[in-house]
C-alpha cells in the first residue's frame, strides 16, 4: 500500500469519526491517489491538483471538476499537517458553475394540446380533471408543481379569489390570487371531487386514484406520457419539462410587459414576490429564457440610452 492511500484511509476514518459522511470525497479521492502515485510525486501540490481536477473527461458543462478540487483541499488540509511540502488549493481555484438548462417555453397551442389529451386518453374521469386541471393552474399562477401538489382545501379562499402557499421552497408563506377563469376551473374540479370522492384520506386539493395526495413521481412520468401523446415538443432539443410550465408564465408575463411597454424594472419586484423568489436579480434570469424577451429588453435599453443622450 502506498504512503498516499494509508494517508487517504487515515484521512476518512478521522473525517467520519467526527461525523462528516464524505461520500464524494470517498469516491473522488482514491482516483487522486492513483494519480499521484503513477506521477511518482510524493507531495501534494497545487499544480497536481489542477492537473487531476481539469482532466479531459472534465469538461466545461460538468461540475467534476470543482467537485474533485473540493476533496482534494480537504486531504491536502490533512496532509499539510503531516507533511509540510503539501501544498492546500485555495478557494476559486476551480469555482463551481451553475449548469443551465434552456426551458422550453410553451405556446398557447401546446398548453391546449396537453389538456386535450388529459381528457381523451385518460379514461377515469376525475383522474383525467386532476391533471388537466393541475396543468391549467400550473400553466396560469406559476406556481411550482411542489408547491401545487401541497395545496390543500383550506387554503384556497374562494371569495377573494386567492391561494395561500404555505412555507414553501425558502420556507416562506404568500398569497397567490388568481384570475376568475383559473378559480373557476378549480371550482369544477372541486365540485367533481367531492362528488367523486366524497372521504378522501388526505386534506389535499388534488387527489389521486388512491384518494390521497398526488405524488412528484407520479405526477411527472405522467405528464412525460402526455407531452408524448400530445406530440409537445416533439424534435426539441430541450424537451418540455413540468417545471418548464413555471418559466412559460413568468416569460410570458415579461413579455406583456415590454410589448405594452410597462414599466418592467418597476413592476418585477411585485412578480418576484408571486413567484416566492427570494430577490429580483431570481425573476431577472428569465430575461435570457426566450430571445424575443431578450431583444425586447435590449430594445428598450437602447431607447433609453438615446433618450438620455443630449
């Protein structure tokens, strides 16, 4: 056994004495030993390090990378206290990059088709309303499908007209109101459950074929089958997803914006607030989801700069 590897099994057995699982740096680092040892270095350095963390099958898209430097500066804190020529990787030596998904941002075709289809393939009549009318109200509000499949009975206020999201993604609680079209869809739904199932075992607004809440698994492998049927997406190269639905709204509620030409910076701060993202820069990111928002934003940028020039 080489001197690094006793080094590594010393290392993880302390770590995991005092209570840290380590179980990246338990798949991560045997393969950093490796390495050194077919080097034939016998300290750690900066430089192996980088040389280990950046190899080809790294590359700019994964997060490998920052994940390997991450173990390898906790081994080398370990080691420098055995061996002074160890050399510790400093922080931001290999930052983690946030990996990006292009959403794909639905049409008013494509939400119809998808409920369509809710209704001509699913045979049983209160599962086939569960979904259109969970798709309608993600499609309408924004919400995250969590918190959605959270909702109970009570927290729907059916004379204001607004949803209560109770501790939700941040643990924060907030309103939602809603436009009389998407209270009156959960209206018919509600009526068709109590009908349906009059004794539901959980308080959820939604239910499923097992009279309790609907569950995430579920819920998504479902949805995939209707994007199918329905032929949504069909060739994208990012294919719809059901938190897609979320950035369809928020988008599209942008682009009204700019096209009516609202006072955007003004009025983000109040769709942040819908949403439950903690600050405005959250809400921002959107702007890069769709080019024509992007260009709309541009656009307006460059009047105002014309506008202020003398």
């Amino acid at each position: 056994m080489s001197t690094f590897r006793q080094n590594l099994e010393d290392y993880l057995r302390l770590r995991r004495s005092l209570g840290h699982e380590l179980a990246e740096a338990a798949w991560l680092l045997p393969g950093f030993v490796d390495f050194l040892d077919a080097r034939g270095d016998r300290s750690v350095t900066i430089a192996a390090a980088l040389a280990w963390s950046q190899q080809p099958e790294t590359g700019p898209v994964t997060t490998i990378g920052p994940l390997r430097m991450t173990a390898v500066r906790g081994f080398a804190r370990y080691l420098s206290g055995i061996d002074e020529a160890t050399e510790v990787p400093p922080l931001g030596l290999m930052p983690h990059r946030q990996r990006w998904r292009q959403p794909f941002i639905y049409s008013d075709a494509d939400i119809a088709a998808v409920m369509t289809v809710c209704r001509t393939t699913i045979t049983q009549p209160l599962r086939a309303a569960t979904y259109r009318t969970l798709i309608g109200l993600l499609a309408f509000s924004g919400l995250r499908i969590g918190e959605a499949l959270k909702l109970d009975l009570g927290d729907i206020d059916w004379t204001e007209g607004v949803l209560l999201i109770r501790e939700s993604k941040f643990g924060k609680s907030r309103l939602v109101p809603l436009q009389p079209s998407t209270m009156e869809a959960l209206r018919s739904y509600a009526r068709l459950r109590d009908e349906t199932v009059p004794r539901p075992k959980d308080p959820s607004f939604f239910v499923s074929r097992t009279r309790k809440r609907l569950i995430y698994a579920v819920v998504s492998t479902t949805f995939r089958e209707l994007i199918t049927e329905a032929g949504v997406g069909a060739g994208a190269l990012f294919p719809p997803r059901l938190h897609d639905l979320r950035h369809t709204f928020a988008v599209r509620t942008l682009l009204n914006w700019y096209r009516t030409e609202d006072n955007v910076h003004a009025k983000v701060p109040s769709l942040s607030t819908y949403l439950g993202h903690r600050e405005p820069a959250s809400t921002y990111w959107y702007l890069s989801a769709a080019p024509e928002l992007l260009q709309l934003a541009a656009d307006r940028q460059e009047s105002a700069w014309k506008a202020a020039r003398p």
